[in-house]
C-alpha cells in the first residue's frame, strides 16, 4: 500500500488559490452558494490527490480521481444550495464525509489493482 503523505499548511494555500477561480467564476454568474461550494469541493479533491501523490504515475490513480470530480459535480450543480454563506466550520459535516469517500474509493481502487496484479504476477 501506499503510504499517505502528509498535508502540509503551504500545501493549504497553494490549493486555495489554485480553486479559488472557482468560486470566482460562480460569482460572476451570480451564484455565490454554488461557488463557495464548488471551491470546498475541489479543495477535498486537491487534498485527497496530495495524500496520495506517490500514486500520480499510474493511469488509474488518475481515472478514480476523474470519477471522484464526476460525482462532485451532480452535488453542486443539481442540489439546491438554499442555506446563507456557509462558514467552514458548518461545512464541516457536509466536507468529512465526502473527503472520506473519496480517500476509500481510492484506498479501495488501490487494493483491488494490487490484488489483480499479485494475481497476475506483475510488479506494482
């Protein structure tokens, strides 16, 4: 298994700033729920990517995080958003769960690779 790399806090603002244009972009559309949500859903993307960096060279690393994005946006496009500006802290029961879920699909798309390439006999 992979060994999962700390998140460190420069890492933190290096993500914020490299989504904030998300949350730009809905706000110029007039949809600043939308976007704040939006912008804490790529950082859980960006947080699980950086756990599992060491990953980045294999193919399918890559594609469990294209469905990890896949089902992110359903969540902010289709759900309405009706709560005011929600601060982080009250994201906080919605953002757990979800970073959760997408570190065990990864966890769980690692072991089942593993175990079809020991079945196979390849390296890792």
């Amino acid at each position: 298994m992979q060994e999962i790399y700390p998140l460190k806090r420069i890492w933190g603002l290096y993500a914020g700033i490299c989504t904030s244009p998300l949350y730009i972009v809905f706000a110029c559309l007039g949809d600043r729920k939308r976007g704040f949500t939006a912008w804490i859903s790529a950082m859980i993307v960006s947080a699980v990517v950086m756990m599992f960096w060491g990953l980045r060279k294999r193919a399918w690393f890559w594609a469990t995080v294209g469905i990890i994005v896949a089902y992110h946006v359903p969540i902010i496009v289709l759900i309405p958003w009706p709560f005011g500006r929600l601060n982080y802290i009250q994201m906080l029961p919605i953002a757990l769960p979800d970073l959760c879920l997408a570190y065990g699909m990864i966890r769980l798309v690692e072991k089942v690779i593993e175990r079809v390439q020991a079945r196979n006999g390849t390296a890792v």
